[in-house]
C-alpha cells in the first residue's frame, strides 16, 4: 500500500509515499489523536512512538523501564530490548523457520542503529538506570527496527539536549532518503526537520492547513552561563558532599560537592545521559540509594531524630516521571489537592488558604473549566499544567523542576514561564532547581547554574 489516510471532524488527512509530514497545533488539538487514529488503522504498515503515558509505544510502555515508584521494575539491559526476538515478540517456545535473509537484515539495520543513535555504551545497561533521554533513542530504534514502510513519531524532539536532537534529526533524514515514510508530531516550529515536504496543522480537533511545506532555517540560542553567589550568611537548604554514584557501573558522579541556598534558582543543564534526573531523584529521596549519600536538608540529615517525612514534606517535584504515574481517574481538583502531606507523611486536607491560592493558578492558566474532570482525559500539555499547580499549592521550601516546559506549545509555555516568573518575585524565599535543554524554556529569574558533563 502506498497510500494511507484517517479523517478528523469529516475532513480527510492523506498520506503518499515519498511525503514526509509534521503535524502541529496548539495544546488538546488532537496532534497524538490523530496520529494514533492512523497508526490503528494500519497496524502492520505503522509503527507509531509517543513518549507519554497516553499510549503504547513500540512495544514498551514509557513508564515501564523508569526507576520510579508504583511502576513495573525492568532489569532488562538495552542489547536485550534490541534483539529479535525481543522486537517481533518470538517466543522461546514458538516453532518458525530460519528466517536467515530476515534476520542478517535485521541485525544490520540494528548496528547502524546502536552507532548512529549512539545506543553502543549502553547496550549492556538496565533499562531501569537510562535517563529519559537515553530511553527515548531506546524506544526510536526499536520502532525503526520494526522495519514498517510508516513510522509515526510523537513530540521525538522533547527532552533532547541540542546533540541528540542533531543525532535523531540525522537518523531520520537517512531513513527518508531510503524510502521510510515519515510523520512527526511537534511542538516548536524549529523542530521541524529539513526532510518535511508536508504539513498537517490542526486546531481544536479540526483539519485547519494541509499541504506542501519547505522547513525554514533555523536560527539557534545558546544557554547563558551565569554566576550569581548568594552572601555567605544565607542559610544552605542543600549540601552535597564528595557524591560517587555508578549505576550498572555507569559512573554518573564523581565526588560531586554541591552547596544551594535559599532563595537560589539554580539552572542544571547537561547533555542526556548526565544524571540531571538521577540527580534530582537523589534529592528528592525517589532514589533508595540517597539515604547512604552525604546530603544535608535545611540543615538536618535524614536519620534518628529526623523523620524522613519532616524533610519530603518541604519539597515539591515536577517531573515528566510524576507525570507518568499520576492518576488518570483523579479530578483534576483532586490531583492538586493530592500533594499535601503532613510532617508525618499523610495526606492532609486542603485549607481555605490552599483553595484560593490554587483557584488563583487555576485562573492564571486558564484551567479553572476543567476542575472536575478526570485528569486522563486532559492532554498531555495540560496535564503538566495542573501537576505545576500541584507542586506549587504545597507551598514547598524546595522545588525541583524537571523540563517544566515538556510537551506544551509556544502559548502555553509562555504562560507558564510568566506564571513562575511572577510566583518567583512574589517567593523570594523559595528555592527552585530547573532541568532545561532549550534557553526559552528557562524561566526568568534563574541566575544560578550548575554544568554536568557526561563521564
């Protein structure tokens, strides 16, 4: 088959071979909808990957190889999710014959794809200790493994440093040349690659633009690096000392020392792979292994005479991990409300003073008409602006933003960067580390930074 189509709100969406489409539109559009209307209709043909929680892709679920709580453990190393039989889903019992011609076929696509995609130093890593990053390259391949004449990619660009999102763009413009029908979904306009020849916008779940489309050229900012010390006198709400961590014997830090005060907003920047999450989970204590580490909260360590619970109540986390594992039956008024502990580590219930502030970020971002629907059925743009919500009603001392700006188009992550910004003004007291790869996804007032280098 070389044609291949769907429809939404009775227009028709089709797709030739040799085209090579982006899909754009605002937050709740319909982008993944639609993509993954395509790729059910054409199973075989299709091998569609999104990198959220609201789909299986290639084969494996985002969350089931991420390290967090109430999600699956997998101890399968990356050369094991890159095999044969781990791809065409053969089972050790199954009679089939030789399939010479398509094995030798496939092992040569998969060397080319564990160099080209840089997957080689991992191949004998646990799934369980790659960064999001790092999964992301994992998931690509193995949808390119599948060797379908379609692949669909939704949002491939998010949480890619600038290295990796030249490594992808290459991988994908070699399958273009070679025939592979291609169909992104994006977010930014300047993550559309040189290889689209077509462009599908949507709004409101509505066909608006379909057509031939020439990528314009790109014109890149760069990270500023800033250095603001604060006065010595200013109390310490973090203090890492001589922090080694080898992962599956991945050493990730080496004698890290690490000193953050209040009121800082301390920018962490690194390409994938370096341990910005991982470093955040040891904060957070997410990471068992944080409790043999050398870190100080607000100046107590963990331990006797220090409930943990005393600590974890005072920080808050915005990561695409609480994304993952939030609950989809929830309200949404119910997800914000859910972050509240107690300094014994139970939930609380909300105060008057809690419910204005949050109907006051309710309001901000325009969320305030889905409050009583369920949190799955937002998309997920939306999802992270009512989880920013949640962090921030717990009224934390510490807040741990983790690419806050992940899966929301330009509007919307504008929103949230003056809403932070003006909290920030408001909170001089608070102290908030941000992950970002892209400089417009750092909000303003962040005058710290810390560089991690892979090792």
């Amino acid at each position: 088959m070389s044609t291949y189509s769907t429809s939404l709100d009775g227009k028709e969406w089709r797709i030739a071979a040799g085209q090579h489409w982006v899909v754009s539109g605002p937050v709740a559009s319909g982008k993944t909808w639609i993509a993954a209307q395509l790729a059910r209709r054409y199973p075989d043909a299709i091998a569609f990957v999104t990198f959220n929680d609201q789909a299986v892709m290639a084969g494996s679920s985002w969350t089931e190889a991420r390290y967090h709580g109430s999600i699956e453990y997998d101890f399968k190393t990356v050369r094991e999710r890159l095999t044969y039989e781990s791809i065409h889903c053969v089972s050790p019992f199954e009679v089939r014959p030789p399939e010479e011609a398509e094995r030798a076929a496939f092992a040569k696509l998969r060397d080319w794809l564990e160099k080209t995609l840089q997957l080689t130093p991992l191949l004998d890593a646990w799934t369980v200790h790659l960064s999001n990053g790092e999964q992301r390259r994992l998931l690509l391949a193995r949808a390119i493994l599948r060797q379908t004449p379609v692949l669909i990619l939704d949002d491939p660009y998010a949480g890619l440093d600038e290295t990796m999102r030249d490594v992808v763009t290459k991988t994908l413009a070699t399958l273009a040349a070679e025939g592979r029908t291609l169909i992104l979904t994006v977010r930014n306009d300047d993550e559309i690659p040189p290889f689209i020849t077509h462009r599908l916008k949507l709004e409101n779940r509505s066909i608006r633009i379909q057509g031939a489309y020439t990528p314009a050229r790109k014109s890149g900012k760069r990270l500023s690096h800033f250095k603001n010390p604060p006065p010595l006198s200013t109390p310490k709400v973090l203090e890492i000392r001589n922090l080694f961590y080898n992962p599956g014997g991945r050493e990730l830090f080496h004698g890290l020392n690490w000193d953050v005060h209040q009121g800082e907003r301390w920018v962490i920047t690194g390409p994938n792979g370096a341990g910005k999450t991982t470093l955040f989970s040891l904060i957070s204590g997410d990471n068992p292994f944080a409790y043999a580490c050398d870190i100080t909260y607000f100046g107590k360590k963990p331990g006797p005479g220090v409930p943990l619970w005393s600590i974890r109540s005072r920080i808050a986390v915005l990561s695409p991990e609480s994304q993952s594992v939030a609950d989809p039956t929830q309200t949404v008024e119910a997800t914000v409300f859910s972050g509240l502990f107690t300094k014994e580590g139970t939930r609380k219930a909300p105060t008057p003073a809690h419910r204005k502030f949050a109907r006051k970020l309710f309001v901000a971002l325009n969320l305030h008409e889905h409050l009583h629907v369920p949190l799955g059925s937002l998309s997920s743009g939306l999802v992270r602006l009512v989880l920013l919500i949640r962090a921030l009603v717990a009224a934390p001392d510490l807040l741990l933003l983790d690419e806050p700006c992940l899966n929301l188009e330009a509007p919307e992550r504008k929103k949230l960067l003056t809403l932070i910004a003006r909290l920030l003004k408001e909170m001089p007291t608070l102290t908030v580390l941000c992950i970002a790869h892209r400089p417009e996804h750092i909000p303003n007032g962040f005058n710290r930074h810390l560089a991690l280098l892979p090792k």
